[in-house]
C-alpha cells in the first residue's frame, strides 16, 4: 500500500538524460558491513513497520519517499528502510566498497569499468516533454514543500500571501463589480485607439516613406534633366559669351573714348548728364509715339516727305542704340547693400535685366521689310516699347526740380492731348472706310485732315456737341463708343489732377487750416484786436520765411544721419565760434545742434527780460536783436546780427545765488528767426561728456568773474543818469520869506501833489 502510495506521490517517471547511468535505491545499511555484497539482491516483501522514534507515525514513509525522490544522493535513514522495487536488475558494487560513490559517472579506484550505458529514451515531440519534464519538476517541488509541512505544522509557504478579498454589501459588491466593468470597458476602448492610432502612423509613416521616395525619385529626375538641361546652356553660354567678346572688342575703342565724357560708371539718381541724355531718349520716344500712329493713319508718306521720314527714323534709331551701349550698360546698381561700380559687372547686370531684352527688340531693324512690302510705318511698331526710358525720366525729373507738381501737371496734360490724338487717327481711318465726303459725319475731304479730324476728337471726347448726326450702324457704334470713352478717360485725368494740385497745395492747405483755427479761437475768446494781428503777422511771416509753420516736423522724419548732416552745415560754424563752447568735444557740439528748436520773433518782442530766470541760449539764425536798457528801454546798448549767441551764461549758472538771473532786456529788431537751446537738454547732453562739461564749468566761472566789473560799472552809469531826473532843490529862502504864509501854503499843496504821484 505504502509503495502505492508512493508511486503516486512520486508522478511520473523521467527517463534519464543520455551520457548517465541510472543506479537503484541502496538497502537499508546492516550494523556491520559485509566484506562482499550479495550478487543479487531479491525484492523483498512489504516488512510490517516498526516503531519510531519520530514523533508522528507517518514520518518513515516520508522519509522514505524523500530518499527515493534525491535520484543519486545515498543517505542511510534512521528508520526501518523499505528498499522501492527495482524496474531491472542492477550490476553489483564491487568488492571491497563500502558504499555507491556519489557520482555514478565516475569510478573509484579499484572499481572496473562500467558497462556502457542504456540508449537515451525516444522523444516524439519535444515541446510536449519539456512541459512534462517542468510539471514532473513542480510536483516534486511541491511533495518536498507538503513533506516540510507534515513535518513541521506551523511552517508556512514562500509564495505571498494573496490579498485578503474585502467583504461588501450587495449593493456596494454590484458598484464594484459595475466600476470594474466600466474600467474595463475603458481599458479595452484606449487599447483599441492605441492600437488604431498606432496602425493610423504606421500607415502615415509607410505613406511619408513612399511619399519621401516618390519625391526623391522626381528630384533625381529633375537633377538629371537639369543636368542635360545645363550641358545645353553651357553649350549656349559659350557661345553667348563669345559673341559678347567680340562685340565687346569692337565696341572697346568707342567705349573708352567715351569714359572722359560720360565716365566710367553713371549715378542714375544724381547725375545730370544721365537725366540730360534721358530726355533725348524721351523725346525719340515720343517721337516714334506720335508719328508712327499719325503716318499709319494719315496719307503722309508721299513722295517728297519719304526721304524726311527716313531720315528722322534713322536719328531717332541711334539714340535708341546710343542709349544701350554708352548709358544703361554703365548704370551702377545696388547688390548686397553695396554700390557696384565696376565696369564689366555693370555691363553683365544690364545684358542680364529684363530692360535689355526689351531695348534689344525696339532695335529690331523690322525696316527692312520696307524692300518687299513699302514704305509704311508700321514696321517700326516694335520701338514702342521704349516706354520705360520715358517713366524713368519723370521719377528723375520729380526728384530733382523744387515744385514737381509742375511737372505732374505738364504730363497729365500730355496724356490728354495724345487721348485726342489716338481719337483722331480713329476718325480718320472711319472716315476714310465709310468714304470720305460721302455722308455729313465722316472727314470731307477739305482742308487740313489732322487738324479737322483733331478738332472732331476734342468736341467728341469731351462732349461739347454739335456735332453731325451719324447716319449708319457704323457710325452710331464709332460714335457711342467715343462717347463712352470719353467719359472714362476724362474723369480719370480730372481726378488725376485734382490729386496733383491738391498735393501741391498740401502745405498752404494745412497753413491756412491753422491760422484760421487759431483767428476763430481768439475771436470766441474776445482776445484784443493788438494780439489778433500779431498773431497773423507772425503766421504769414513764418510760412513765408520756411515754407512751413513747424521745422521740426519735417526733421523728424528723417534718419538721424541726414538730421545731423543738415544741422552741422546750417550751425556747427557759428557753435565753433562761440567763447564758451571752445575746446568742447565736437561730437557734443554736434549733439547739442540736434536739441535746437527754431522760433520767430515778431519786431518789437522781447525775447528775455531783465531778472528772467535763464533757461535758454539763443543763436540768431536771421534777423536782428537789441540789448536795451534806460528807463523806459530807449537806450540800446548793442544790436547782435545772425550768427551771434547771447544768454549762455545763464546755463552754466545755478540759482543758488541767483546767477541764473537775466542781466539784460533783448528785444527783436524786425523779424528775428531764433535758434533756442535749453538748459535741460544741454544738462542731459553733459551726461556723457564729462571732460567738457568742466571746461564748461571752468569758462562759466571766468566769464562771471569778468563780467562782475562790468555789471557793477553799468550800475553806477545808471545811478548817474537817474541823478538827472532826482527830486527837485528846496524853495529858496528869500521866496518862502517874500510870500509869507500865502507862498508856504502853496508849496505845501504842491510838494503834497508831488508825493502823491
């Protein structure tokens, strides 16, 4: 029973792994060891079992199975030993050992060598036996654990103790049970977006791979057409180039005989000799503009006016051709912020511009078709497209005259007189397809025909009447349509020049906007008629003298290299001559003509005060002033002229003591135009000068020192001149005896009149 038992306890056998031997079970050990071993020992019967000293009846039979599942370990047990059935017989030790050796593989000393081993067990599938040989495993892991716990009850197992399940109410279980399915839901959920977002990119990505292959393929494409693309162009430019070598060899001579009048290179935007030549360029193009439609139209190549005709193409060809080879080929230009000056690059960006293919057509010698078709103008079409040079000329021409509404003006009025003329050669050329003479409409016939047919153009575009009633489909469709445009072209050109004046005007407009702003404003106020004409005078001056009411507006918006540039050549002179800026740094003088503001004085205004705190200094830009004095300021003691200073003391001078007092009246002496200076923007400019601001404080305590005698002098002259007019001598005595009471009576009434006043 107990080998029943065991068996099962045991699980299945495991066969042995190739290369070992397998021994059975030793018997149990007798108490003296035998010289030699039984040759072969018989299965012995079930003995009945003995007692124990174990503590539990069940303890050999444990033992027993522990020492059949140790395979090679041979431990001799305490108990009675129940030897297992051997499956065959087993080759006897050999004499002289007392027990197995411990590794069946390795022989002892004196033992003879083993007999060969059995074949290795036949494996069918081996997945199927690695997961039997690991469950075999884990059984006999588990007996050994169950054997552990008969033995000792209170052992405990390894593995961690799984969570206690809490115990819920009903309704408490069904919202746990509720929340673990909805959190499962969601898991499932993200799990499937996660899945789909990363099937999404890995879609995306093999798209972007072949998408990136596609585009890499046309790249190497298109490198490869551009590649014989390029063969074809540097065979081309070759032969460009070359052909440009050689004009340009032949054109050397003329080019270089050139350069001492026209120079090297041109400025196109400050040299008048290229704005001088734009205008005869201007008027070949107008020129071909007006002639070519009047000879299209007009019967004027005759006889006699051919040769004249000929001769003016011609004319008007060389200064198209002049103009590309001497003038644009040396224009500079601009690249990468620098001025190229050079006279071969200039050349290549002109043959590389759009300009040039175009100057190139308008050079087209279409004449020659002359030879095979006749005289006839409309083969020199192509030299229309000059136009360009024309509105080069106008943006220079405006850049350069001081009122370019002028010139607007004069080019709005050309656009309307070649309307007209372009209506006039219509005319004509209606006239003579209906018949000329043949209806009341159309051209007779008589007199000047561009004259007549002009005179039908201005009182047709511009709609003044009169005119013959036309008759046919034809002409009442030449006629509204004349009218239409007409209409369209004269109101743009009306609008056009309404812009052009109202921009010339702009200046007198907001002159006239704020003067009579300033006149409404003192008439509401009641202000003295006096002040109200002061204040006109000094507006009509101001705008006459500067052109504008405010310089400073205009200087602001400059950049400050242009503001400075005009400073220093207005001002830097007369700074320079000042005492009290000599020795100064010049870049603070150049700062301090940044911070000057400009202000006119009216004749007759003072423009400081004696005992006026001094916050200015004045530079008399033009004009004059006067330092006066006296009792009633009658006494002028110096007049100053432009470019004098007066008033800087005063800066340098603290009002601690009063030194920043005015010691002086100044009045203007007619218009005085003014440059002031004041002392907080001359303090802020010291700042940062502050070797000058000592020189300025060192000439500032000289020029006190050596105006202290002056001042004190010119106070005694005044208390001498004042002596003249002082309270007038005692009565004498022989009169005040001679009247008696009647005479003290009377100059008392007179000295009390006198005190009274």
């Amino acid at each position: 029973m107990f080998s029943k038992f065991k068996g099962l306890l045991s699980g299945p056998k495991v066969p042995t792994a190739p290369g070992t031997t397998r021994v059975a079970p030793d018997p149990a050990p007798a108490p003296d060891p035998a010289p030699a071993p039984a040759p072969d020992p018989a299965p012995a019967p079930d003995p009945a079992p003995a007692p124990a000293p174990a503590p539990a009846p069940a303890s050999a039979p444990a033992e027993e199975a522990k020492a059949a599942d140790q395979g090679n370990e041979a431990k001799p047990q305490e108990s009675t030993p129940v030897p297992a059935p051997a499956p065959g017989p087993t080759p006897a030790p050999a004499p002289g050992t007392t027990a197995a050796p411990t590794n069946p593989n390795q022989a002892g000393p004196d033992e003879p060598e083993q007999p060969p081993p059995p074949p290795p067990p036949i494996v069918i599938n081996r997945y199927s036996d690695d997961q039997l040989r690991s469950i075999i495993k884990q059984m006999r892991e588990r007996q050994a654990l169950y054997k552990e716990k008969v033995v000792d009850q209170y052992a405990s197992s390894p593995e961690i103790t799984p969570p206690v399940t809490p115990l819920l109410r009903k309704d408490n279980y069904a919202i746990v049970i509720e929340e673990r399915k909805r959190q499962a839901e969601e898991d499932r959920i993200k799990k499937e977006e996660a899945d789909k977002k990363k099937k999404e990119e890995q879609e995306k990505k093999k798209k972007e791979n072949e998408q990136k292959k596609k585009e890499e393929e046309e790249k190497k494409k298109v490198e490869r057409e551009e590649e014989k693309k390029l063969e074809k162009l540097d065979m081309k430019t070759k032969m460009t180039e070359t052909a440009w070598r050689t004009v340009d060899t032949m054109l050397k001579p003329f080019e270089d005989s050139m350069d001492s009048v026209v120079g090297i290179t041109i400025d196109p935007f400050t040299d008048r000799h290229y704005i001088a030549w734009l205008s005869l360029v201007t008027l070949a193009f107008n020129y071909n503009t007006w002639f070519v439609t009047a000879r299209l139209c007009f019967p004027y190549h005759t006889a006699t006016a051919i040769p004249f005709w000929f001769a003016m193409d011609l004319l008007a060809d060389l200064v198209y051709l002049m103009d590309s080879i001497l003038f644009q080929s040396r224009k500079q230009f601009v690249k990468g912020g620098d001025i190229i000056k050079n006279r071969e690059m200039t050349k290549k960006n002109y043959r590389d511009s759009e300009r040039f293919k175009i100057d190139m057509l308008c050079l087209v010698p279409f004449d020659l078709l002359y030879l095979q078709f006749g005289f006839k103008s409309i083969f020199r079409a192509n030299r229309l497209l000059k136009a360009d040079t024309f509105f080069e000329f106008s943006d220079r021409l405006e850049s350069l005259m001081a009122k370019a509404y002028i010139w607007r003006v004069i080019r709005t009025i050309g656009y309307l007189l070649f309307m007209l003329h372009l209506n006039a050669c219509f005319y004509y050329v209606a006239s003579e397809y209906q018949g000329i003479g043949k209806t009341k409409w159309v051209y007779s016939g008589l007199g000047s025909a561009y004259l007549r047919c002009y005179y039908y153009a201005v009182r047709s575009l511009i709609n003044i009447g009169g005119l013959n009633e036309p008759h046919t489909v034809f002409e009442i469709t030449f006629q509204m349509t004349n009218f239409f445009t007409g209409v369209f072209v004269f109101s743009s050109l009306i609008g056009q020049m309404r812009d052009v004046i109202g921009a010339a005007t702009t200046g007198q407009t907001y002159f006239r906007a704020s003067m009579d702003n300033t006149v409404d404003y003192m008439v509401n106020n009641n202000i003295p008629l006096t002040v109200q004409n002061r204040v006109r005078t000094w507006y009509t001056y101001t705008w006459d003298a500067q052109g504008m009411l405010d310089e400073s507006e205009l200087l602001d918006k400059m950049p400050l290299v242009m503001r400075t540039a005009i400073a220093v050549d207005i001002n830097l002179a007369t700074f320079q001559k000042i005492e009290l800026f000599k020795g100064c740094d010049q870049q603070m003088l150049v700062d301090m003509l940044l911070r000057l503001k400009s202000i006119v004085y009216l004749p007759g205004d003072f423009v400081v005060k004696k005992g006026d705190i001094g916050k200015e200094m004045y530079i008399i830009k033009g004009g004059a002033v006067q330092v006066v004095g006296g009792p009633d300021n009658s006494i002028v003691f110096v007049t100053l002229k432009a470019g004098c200073v007066f008033g800087e003391i005063s800066l340098l001078q603290s009002s601690k003591d009063g030194g920043n007092r005015r010691t002086a009246n100044v009045k203007a002496y007619g218009f005085a135009n003014l440059f002031v200076l004041e002392k907080k923007d001359l303090f802020d400019i010291l700042v940062h000068y502050p070797e000058s601001q000592k020189v300025l404080a060192r000439k500032g305590r000289k020029l006190m020192k050596a105006k202290g005698p002056t001042v004190a002098k010119a106070d005694e002259e005044k208390k001498k001149g004042l002596a003249l007019f002082g309270p007038k001598p005692a009565t004498p005595k022989l009169l005040r005896a001679v009247g008696g009471n009647f005479n003290r009576n009377f100059i008392n009434r007179m000295k009390a009149a006198a005190s009274g006043q």
